[in-house]
C-alpha cells in the first residue's frame, strides 16, 4: 500500500512538472536579433535583441557606407550574424543583407540602407532611446515604411558633370528628398500648388517623370508631415511635399543616389526645370 501511494505521489509530481513546462513554452515569446519597438518621439523603428536602436545615414543614400574613420567612433556599424539572425513581425529577413564596406568589414543593411548604432563620446546609446534622431539633419532611426528620406549626396546631372545645391558645377553634398529606397524625387518648374501640370491625362509622358505614387505618409521626425499631401492626378495617387508634385526622373533607372534629372531639358539652366526636392523649398505657387 505505500507503495502505491510513492508511486501516486511521484506521478503527480511529473504532471506539475510537465505542465509547468508547457506553460512556459506557451507564455514565454522567442527573443529575435532584430525587432520593432516603438515611442512616443519616433514611433516604430527597428531595433537589435537587446533594444538598442539602429539608425540610417543620408550620406548612404547611393546603397554605400560613407561612414568611416572617425566618424564609426560615434555611428558604429552594425553587423548581424546571417546565419543565426531571426525576425520579428513585421520584418523580413531578404531585406537585409551584408555589404563590405570601404575598409573591408562587414556591415548589415536594411532595404539598401546600411545600419548603425549610435554612441556619442564612445558610449553606447542604451536600449530603448532615440537620442540620435535627426542629429545633423542626416542621422534617422531605421523604420520599415518611410516614404521620405533624405540624401545627403553629390548631385551628378546626366552630362556627368558634379553640380552644387546651387547648381554650379562643383564637388560637395547636397541634401534632398528621396523616397524610402533612397531614389532623387524631383519637382516640376511649371506646377503650381497642389496641381500636376506635366503629367498627360493617358500618362503617355509618364516614363519620362513617373510621379511619385503613394498613400503612405511616414518621415524622419526632422520633417513636417503636414506639408506633405497626397493628391489626385487622372485616377492615381501622387504626393506632394509643401505643395509641389513629386517625380522620379525615368533615366535614373531608380538607382539610389542618381541625379541625372536636374540637366534636363538640356537647353535649359541645369535645375531650372526639375530641381531635387528639398527641405527648404519655398511652397508652390497659388
């Protein structure tokens, strides 16, 4: 008989045992390399598996990572193992991909963009901050969905001859509006507020200077979203930006960091009829 009840005792205490397990398997979620958190400044963005936040940098705008020297003191790359890297929701694991860079390491990019940490004065930035959004107008936490970017690149017009933001021709940075991918969006001398004068009704000429299609409203935190409107151009949806219609320009072949379109139409001065989008261009006119 005591025995028996040993026996009874220790089943019983397997059953705990064995439930106990099942219970925390069930309750307790896997822990990915790369996820999404969220706050109140910036909202969702992409983060590694201890919470720190990874960020873009405009200057990568052409798919490349000009981060170097000094500069990976305070933005360190950031590197995934690919062969043991797992997902959240919400993400996928084809977008990201390892590059090498310049100095010959490895670094991890997101939709083209290569990632970063942030560490000012050498100190890692702690998990679950935001601290280096917007810093120098070129610095912005990683997000999934941003319709606008910003570049921060040379402007190379189609004559392949290097131009300014003024465009003279010269060698330096410009800043300007891309779309999500990094691709130049451009705006149409001729338009006025809020109304499409280029683009035909058949969107016969459309190739030339595909508008910029899209409903979706997601920037850097640097930039006003209300000046940011989509409008209705013969059935389909193109956002404006203060005003002006957006383009791409169709022999950019949407390669990131392409210019070509501010020298077009040749015969006019290089930006006088399809500028880059900027930050600070004036609203369209009434």
């Amino acid at each position: 008989m005591k025995k028996n009840n040993i026996l009874a005792a220790i089943a019983v205490i397997l059953l705990f045992v064995i439930s106990c397990k099942k219970s925390n398997t069930s309750t307790t979620p896997l822990q990915t390399n790369i996820h999404l958190d969220s706050n109140g400044r910036v909202g969702n963005h992409i983060v590694d598996k201890d919470g720190r936040s990874l960020y873009f940098f405009a200057n990568d705008a052409n798919g490349l990572s000009n981060c170097t020297g000094s500069c990976l003191a305070t933005w360190p790359a950031f590197l995934a193992d690919s062969a043991t890297a797992t997902y959240s929701d919400g993400l996928t694991a084809s977008d990201f991909k390892t590059i090498i860079t310049a100095s010959g390491s490895k670094q991890t990019t997101y939709k083209g963009w290569p990632l970063y940490y942030y560490a000012p004065g050498g100190t890692p930035e702690p998990a679950g901050q935001t601290t280096g959004e917007g810093i120098g107008g070129i610095w912005f936490v990683a997000k999934t969905n941003y319709s606008i970017m910003f570049a921060n690149n040379q402007l190379i017009g189609g004559n392949g001859i290097n131009y300014l933001s003024d465009y003279s021709a010269g060698d330096g940075r410009s800043i300007y509006l891309t779309d999500g991918n990094g691709n130049t969006l451009y705006t149409f001398a001729k338009d006025s507020n809020l109304i499409n004068k280029f683009t035909k009704p058949d969107f016969s000429n459309n190739s030339l200077f595909p508008i910029y299609e899209t409903t979706n409203i997601t920037t850097p935190s640097s930039l006003d979203k209300s000046l940011l409107v989509v409008i209705n151009v013969n059935g389909k949806n193109q956002l404006t930006y203060n005003g002006w219609p957006l383009y791409y320009y169709g022999a950019d072949s949407l390669v990131r960091g392409a210019t070509k379109g501010i020298t077009f139409p040749s015969s006019q001065p290089v930006g006088a009829i399809w500028p880059v989008a900027t930050k600070d261009k004036v609203p369209a006119p009434r």
